[in-house]
C-alpha cells in the first residue's frame, strides 16, 4: 500500500461560496492522508495525528510553508496550439485561419503530435493544472499521442478528435462518416481506460454539416459516459455566420440541440452572447459552460455575463483555452476573470473565484464525486502552493489578514511559480 501523510494549512471547497456562505473549508493546521493515490481521511492535525502509528508519525512531511488545495480544473484548452500561444493581432474567424489551421494541419504526424503532446502535459502538471478537457486536431493520432502522454503520468484528461467536414482547409477536414467511423474507434481504444475520458468534438456549429453534427449526436447516444465538447457564441460575426449557415435554427444553441448535443456531459466554451432560451436551455438540461477569460479579453470576443449565467443555474468551470488564452496558469486565468468581471459590475470574490477552477470546475465535467475538493474518497489530485515564490509575493503575504485575503493574492500575483509541486494521485510530479 502506498501512503502519503502531509501536515500544514489547506483551503477547498465543499459547495459553491455564493450559495453558501460555509462552503469554504480552511484548516490552518490539517493532516492529509492519503492512500493507494485516494483521500483516506483529512482534518485537524491534532485530530487525526492519535490514530498514526510511530513509524507512520515519522514519515509526517511538513509542509506547513505552503497551502494545500486541490489541483485546478481546465475545462478547456487547445493542446496542438501550444506552439501558436501569443499569435498576434487577429479576432476569432481571421485569427483561425491565419494561425490555427495551420498550425493544426501538422498533426497527422504522430512524431508531431507526440513531441508537442509531451510539452502540452509538462506545462498543465507546472502550473498546477492535474485535470483537463482538450480538444485534439481532426486527426486520430494528435488524440492518440495526447492520451498516451497523460497516461504516463497517470492524469485524469478528457480529450477527442476534432469533427469537420466544411468551411475549413481541405487538410484539415474529415467527412461526417470518417469523424463518426474514427470517434468511434478512439472510444473503444481510449474510453475509460485508467483515467482517460473521450469527448465527441465538432469543432463549432460553422465548420460542421447537419450530418456531421447528427454523427456526433449519435456517437453521444451510442456510448454512454463519453463527453460533448465544442465552442458556442464567442464572436458577435461567428454568431451572424450560424444564423446564414443554419437558417431554420431558433439560436446558436439550437443548432446543438436539435443534433442532441446537449446533457450533463457536454461543455459549451466561451457562451459569451447568449439569450435568454439559450440560457434557459443549457440550465434545463444540465449542461456546463467553460469561462476563458484570457482568450476572450486577447481576441477581442467580449465580456463574459458570469453573474446572468450564475441567476439560471448554468455550471460554471474555467477554461485557459490555449492558445488564444495566452497563460497555461490557472491563477493567472483567475486574475483576468476577476479584472473582466469588474468591467461588467460584478465584484466577484476570491473564494467563487477558486470553486469555478476546482470543484466548480469538477462539477461541470460531472466528476465532483472523483476530484475538485479533499473529501474522503476522492482523488488525491493536490497542489502546494508557495506564498513566498517571489519577493513581492513574500512581502505582500506577509501582511495579509487571513485566508481569504491570501487567496486573492496569490490569485491576483501568482503564476507557475507559486506551483511548489503538483501531485497526482498522491504521486508528485
């Protein structure tokens, strides 16, 4: 049996902070016991140290320098635009043609995809990020090359192949009975193997026929637990582009459903513009949001409508969405979404804003019963954060007046640096 003991300040959440004002759980003094990569029990050091063994109480590891938490949550990112993070000067529709397409047409080669894969998982495990839903290129092996990355490390990642079959360079299209016939393959070869998950992938509503958009609608019917990921109103011009392209949808949103797209599993990026139905519908039938802040100030998409999205009940999960996010760090993503929700009036706290990249982030991707808090039981993916990791971070912590002001911080100064070490399953990497 592998066990881990590790004594010192932790912080996470049990519910959502803006629903109830006791969700927030800090224990300036906690033991973390963890077991065969799980939770077996958390609390009050003084509690629990009674039930060690002299020789467990030996391998005690102090950490009480650092704040444990839960490893952050990325409900979505590009992993193939790693190499194009930073592109300059576009918005959404200029900016995938200059910079995406391009980049993404490369992965047919497995060497490719594999190399790039390996810089993709380094950078999510530095900056702290232990689970992620990824979208790959239309090609098999960029699925293939990411999945075998992550299981070496033992992550738990949700990815696909990207769905096509229009309005794209031709090497990078598939047809609606390719993506279906090679989606399918990759979910009998990756589904549910260790801690793998698939997501049926069309790209956005534009670049998909209605047959593609029923393929993918029938991949979700035909193997259940499999994930739906895909890009919803980003762009004011992508918007008017489905209204021309799909004339006898109600909404964006409604291309979607009409192909069954929608559910508890499936992950709508950016969801910037949304109407009322459209809000109505996705809290209706349980399905998330991923908020990209950095992506959505740096091409110019607009302002997320986070607390219209909250009153609905849509779930909520962070996204950096490399690589028109510009920062794999989830603490940096944060800081945007605060400085973002400023500018709509909303004065968002630092507690909500660490439920939306963990548990929240958890919830939206249905495994808040496997990961985002330190329940008994759960997944010991965890994180040690530094509050001494820079100078100005030192000095600054150092006058903070509890927990909750040094959470927004190291939100609001951190980066990779603060990351001491990221451990999943218990395993630090």
């Amino acid at each position: 049996m592998s066990e881990r003991l590790i004594r010192g300040p932790l912080l996470h959440c049990l519910g959502e902070p803006d629903k109830d004002e006791a969700a927030v759980d800090y224990q300036p003094d906690a033991l973390l016991w963890v077991q065969n990569g799980l939770v077996h029990k958390m609390g009050n050091y003084e509690s629990i140290v009674k039930e060690l063994s002299p020789t467990q109480l030996s391998k005690v590891e102090d950490c009480s320098q650092y704040l444990m938490v839960p490893g952050f949550v990325d409900c979505h990112i590009h992993y193939p635009q790693t190499e194009m993070i930073a592109a300059y000067g576009t918005q959404l529709l200029e900016w995938l043609n200059s910079y995406t397409f391009p980049v993404e047409s490369g992965f047919k080669d497995p060497a490719k995809a594999a190399a790039v894969s390996k810089v993709f998982i380094d950078q999510l495990l530095n900056n702290g990020t232990t689970t992620a839903l990824v979208f790959c290129t239309v090609h098999p092996e960029s699925v293939d090359a990411l999945f075998t990355e992550a299981q070496k490390h033992n992550m738990r990642l949700i990815a696909g192949k990207v769905m096509m079959d229009r309005n794209a360079p031709d090497n990078v299209l598939d047809t609606a009975q390719t993506s279906y016939h090679q989606s399918k393959q990759l979910i009998d070869r990756w589904h549910g193997v260790g801690r793998l998950q698939y997501a049926v992938t069309p790209r956005f509503a534009p670049t998909s026929t209605d047959e593609q958009l029923a393929a993918a609608g029938r991949l979700l019917a035909e193997h259940e637990g499999v994930y739906l990921h895909t890009h919803l109103s980003e762009n004011v011009d992508e918007i008017e582009w489905v209204k021309a392209l799909f004339p006898k949808a109600k909404n964006y949103l409604d291309v979607y459903d009409q192909a069954g797209l929608l559910g508890k599993r499936s992950v709508f990026a950016h969801s910037i513009h949304l109407c009322d139905s459209e809000c109505e519908r996705l809290a209706e039938t349980d399905s998330a949001v991923a908020h990209c802040p950095t992506s959505n100030m740096f091409i110019g998409s607009g302002l997320f409508p986070m607390q219209r999205l909250q009153d609905h009940g849509i779930k909520i999960g962070m996204g950096t969405d490399i690589g028109g996010g510009t920062s794999f760090n989830m603490l940096q993503t944060l800081a945007d979404c605060y400085k973002m929700q400023q500018l709509k009036g909303n004065n968002l706290s630092p507690e909500q804003s660490f439920y939306l990249a963990t548990l929240g982030g958890a919830k939206a991707l249905d495994m808040d019963d496997k990961i985002g808090s330190f329940a008994g039981g759960k997944e010991a993916d965890f994180l040690l954060l530094d509050p001494n990791a820079t100078d100005l971070l030192k000095f600054r912590t150092s006058h903070c007046e509890g927990w909750r002001d040094l959470l927004f911080v190291l939100q609001t100064l951190g980066d990779d640096r603060v990351i001491a070490q990221t451990n999943v399953m218990g395993v630090a990497h």
